[in-house]
C-alpha cells in the first residue's frame, strides 16, 4: 500500500501540533507529491521533535473533522455540511446502526444505496455517503433547506419582476400595470424573500447540532 504523503500546509500544521506551538521558520520543501510520513519523521527529528510525536500529529490532523463549507443559494447560505474522516472502512454492522440512527434522528425512512466499499443514505435534500477518500475513509453528511430555496425563488423573481414592470411604465410614458399593484407584489416578493433567509439559521443551528451528535457515535463505534 502507498504511504499516505502530505502537502506543504499539512506538513506545517503537523510539526505544529507536535510541538504544541507555531511552526517555527523551519517549513519542509514543497514537493509536486508531497511528503511522506517517514519524511516529515526525519525533518521533524532534525527539528528536534520525537518520532512518535509526529506519527501522532499526523494521525490527529488526519482524523480532524470539519464543517465543509455549507451550500449557497445566491451567495446566502442554505445548508450544514459535515465531513467526519475514519481511519478505516465501516463495517455493514456499523454502517447498519448509522442508518438506524439516521432514521430515528431524522424520523425518516430514506433510501440505503452501496456499491463495494461507497454507501450512501438519502432522505429529499438530506444526504449522507461513507466512501473511500485519498489517505484513508471519511462519512460526508451534508443538507440543504428546501423550502427556504423556494421562498427566495419565489419572492426574489416577484420583487425583480416587478420592479422592471415599474422601469418599463416609465419608459413608456406611464401605460402598463398599476403602480399600486406592482408595490404589493414588490413588497409581498420581498416578504417571501426574507421569510425564506430567516428560516435558515435556526434550522442550520438543530441540523448541526445533530450532525455533531452522529459524528460523536460515529467516532465511539470506530474507536470501539
């Protein structure tokens, strides 16, 4: 098996973790593959720093999970993503209980699809894969809010509509819609609008929350 190598930022981010503080001047060399373990071990012990100490940072950075960056609907955030890195495969018991907690958490049925080692839950907009990644496994959670999608759509086409119904009057000496009716459907447009962003960030907050709760008994069954 190919040994797992390591870009310029990750090396930096290891030798920093080692030595429980910033990463001196020292940087390794950038290189087109980037490093092995065994070689940052070596630049490391040049460095000062034990072996196993960075054997261990390296495991610790490669086990970090993140919140990857949320889907966005003009710009504006619709969505919770979450990447949770294994060091191994799941098993089908294990990837069975994930998707008993997924359903009881989610109060959804969904749908389970697998191919070798590529499993995937989906349930509408909600969606959950465990694949193999470079370097090792990961379960990706990631979901957007539908409803708030269709309520800035909706509101935001009304608003725009309306508004160029208004610069069309305009230009064409006053013949068109009623001004009147073109402002509430302005104003009704807008309203949609912003009902669809205010729905975002309570909705964002529970689904975090309980994507951190999957990830937490992810990490326990692995360890187990």
């Amino acid at each position: 098996m190919p040994a797992d190598r390591f870009n310029e930022e990750e090396a930096a981010a290891i030798f920093a973790r080692a030595a429980e503080a910033e990463a001196s001047g020292h940087r390794p060399a950038s290189t087109t593959g980037g490093m092995t373990l065994a070689e940052l071990q070596e630049i490391g012990r040049e460095a000062g720093l034990q072996p196993e100490a960075v054997a261990q940072a390296a495991e610790s950075l490669r086990r970090t999970d993140t919140h990857t960056p949320a889907p966005k609907f003009l710009r504006l955030p619709i969505g919770v993503a979450r990447t949770v890195p294994l060091e191994r495969p799941l098993t089908d018991e294990e990837w069975g209980e994930l998707v008993m907690q997924l359903r009881s958490t989610f109060n959804a049925g969904g749908r389970v699809d697998s191919a070798g080692n590529f499993r995937e839950w989906r349930n509408g907009n909600l969606r959950v894969t465990a694949a193999p990644v470079a370097g090792g496994y990961q379960v990706d959670m990631r979901t957007s809010k539908g409803s708030a999608r269709s309520l800035m759509t909706t509101g935001g086409i009304m608003a725009v509509l309306s508004g160029g119904l208004v610069v069309v009057g305009r230009l064409a000496g006053g013949i068109g819609p009623d001004p009147d009716s073109l402002t509430t459907m302005f104003t009704v447009g807008s309203a949609l609008f912003g009902v669809g962003v205010l729905q975002i960030p309570i909705w964002a907050r529970r689904r975090r929350e309980e994507f951190d709760r999957i990830a937490d008994r992810l990490r326990d069954a692995i360890r187990s």
